[in-house]
C-alpha cells in the first residue's frame, strides 16, 4: 500500500508540473498572438507586399531606424530577374553565333552529321559533304537575312525597353555622393519630415544621374503615411487608388475583403512619424524610387461590424517599424509602391 501511495504523489506532483508549465506558455504566448493577430490586421496585413523595380529581389540598405534586415515580399507581381540588371547571371543566348547553338551551330551539326553520315556508308568523314556543296550558296543567303532580322531586332529591343538601375545605391556614385543611407529626420510639433534636412541622394539609372530627394518628398512621404491609413480605417478604395500604385491598392482590396467575411473592420487612428531614414533612391527609365525606413506611433484596434467590441488590438497606442518603398511618374505624385516588414 505505501508503494501505491507513492505512485499517486509522484504523478500528482508531475501534473501539477506539466500544469504549471502549460500556464507559464499560454500566460507568455497569448500577448504573443494578440500582437501578432494585431498586426495583421492594420494595412498591409503585416506581411511584405509591392514592388521596388529592378530591386525587389534585393534587401534595402539598413538604417538606423531599421538597423535589421526587412523580410522578403509574400506578394508581389514582380517575377524573380524580370528587369534586373545583373548579366552575369544571365543564360547564355544561342543567336546566329551563340555558344549554346544558334543558327550556325546547327548549321555545324548538320555538316558534322553529313560527315558521319558518308563515314558510315563508306565515303569518308567529309564524302557526304560533296552532295551539300549545291546548297551552300543558299545557306549563305539565309545566314545572311537571319543576320539582319536579330540586328533589327536588337535594335528595336534597345529603344523600347527602359534603362534598369544599378544593383547597388552607390554604384558609379559621382561628385557629391555619399556612402550608405541618408542622414535621419525627426517629426517634431513645428516641423515635417522633411524639416532640417537638405536634399538626399540616391543613385540608379544607367546615366548616372543623382536621385535628389527634397524636404517636400519627405513630407510628402509623411502625408502618404497618414493618408494610407485613414482611407484603410474608412475602407475607401477610391482613395486608396490616389494613393498607391495598382498592385498594393488590389492587396489592400484583398485585405479588406477578408476583414468583411469576418465581419470586422481595423481602424488605425493616431498616426505620427516619429523617426524615417532614407534607405535608397533611385530612377528607372521615367520611375523613380525612394525607399523609406519609417518607425510611427499608432492605435491599432480591431473591431466587430455589428457591436463594435475591440476584438484585437488595443485602445492603447503602440509602436511599428515599417520600410515603404515610394515611386512617382512624370507629373504625377508618389504613390506607395510597397510595405515591407523589419525583422
């Protein structure tokens, strides 16, 4: 009978243990998940979407106000190499004299064929080359049009297709620039983004040209700030299209869908810049591009359509570090061309 007694104290004792811990790692894992669940909810759904141009496949420069590393897009429309300029990675093409065959290696093996062909019926590696000789003059006038098509083509290739950007911010850097991101900017009660800062530079086109990025980009990259989530809180995709490029207005439709089907709705009220680093400007053909470090304070709160019960999130304001990446047209403003989230 002790024995037994011992064995129940001993599995008494190990299930209040295993109780114990179970408390320990919801009491640590449910502040994890509501914060979590929080920030998924507020535009941009808490995951990297958009796109950088040539550049997003490559990580932005850090900064210090996001000294970390920013997470790799989960959407984005931009296929892996489609207008990145990296030639050393590129296949080797075939053409009419390319290594990896072409028109004139084929034509090659069609001589070497012909040679192992009259090899075989007892004429010799080159005997089956006398019956060709009839048609060489043809294969010449073909070899020569195929010729002038690829050089017209190449030609037209040239012309239409816009200049791509360095790989790099401070490629071919000329007179005037200078090494990694730009100095940062504080938004105090007196001043905007841009406030205190003379013009940042940033490098990209194959010509060589500085990006200058003025104290009215800055605040006008403050402004898309707050104007992005005050039309996202209304749910008004009308302005979110004068705000954003096509793709991330169809991600923050996509968003919004799935925030109606639950029958919620996120408000992200409170919005104030408070430190921003340029990471990297820079210009593709008639885009040009400037990617922003931005650390704001927010309310961040959830809802429920019908009783309006904070159901995530918090009345509370709170703190996110996110990089926007901007782009703007010939006469046309910035629009947010991505979101990306710091690690």
């Amino acid at each position: 009978m002790p024995g037994i007694w011992e064995t129940h104290m001993k599995f008494s004792q190990r299930s209040r243990s295993l109780f114990k811990t179970i408390a320990v790692v919801l009491a640590l894992a449910l502040p994890t998940a509501l914060a979590i669940s929080s920030a998924d909810a507020r535009v941009g759904g808490g995951m990297s979407s958009g796109s950088r141009g040539s550049r997003t496949y490559t990580a932005p420069p850090s900064t210090t106000t996001a000294p970390g590393s920013t997470s790799q897009f989960n959407r984005t429309y931009t296929q892996p190499g489609a207008g990145m300029n990296s030639t050393a990675a590129a296949p080797a093409r075939g053409g009419l004299f390319g290594r990896a065959g072409g028109f004139m290696g084929g034509l090659a093996a069609g001589f070497l064929g012909a040679g192992l062909l009259g090899m075989l019926f007892g004429g010799g590696l080159f005997g089956g080359l006398g019956g060709l000789s009839s048609i060489i003059g043809l294969v010449i006038q073909i070899a020569l049009v195929v010729l002038v098509v690829r050089l017209a083509m190449s030609w037209w290739q040239r012309r239409h297709t816009p200049q791509t950007a360095y790989a790099n911010a401070d490629a071919g850097a000329g007179p005037g620039a200078g090494p990694g991101p730009q100095t940062n900017y504080r938004s105090g009660l007196g001043g905007g983004l841009g406030s205190g800062l003379g013009g940042g530079f940033g490098f990209g086109a194959a010509n060589n040209a500085p990006l200058e990025i003025k104290p009215d980009d800055y605040e006008a990259f403050e402004r898309l700030l707050g104007d992005v989530q005050a039309a996202w809180s209304n749910e008004d995709v009308a302005k979110l299209h004068t705000l954003a490029t096509p793709e991330m207005v169809s991600y923050f439709e996509q968003d919004l869908g799935q925030n109606r089907a639950r029958n919620v709705v996120n408000k992200v009220t409170d919005v104030k810049l408070l430190q921003g680093d340029l990471a990297e400007a820079w210009r593709e053909g008639e885009t040009e591009y400037a990617t922003v470090a931005l650390r704001f304070a927010l309310t961040d709160k959830t809802l429920d359509r019908n009783s309006g019960t904070v159901v995530a999130g918090s009345e509370q304001p709170g703190e996110a570090t996110e990089v926007w990446t901007f782009a703007r047209r010939p006469n046309a403003g910035w629009e947010v061309s991505a979101i990306q989230q710091t690690n």
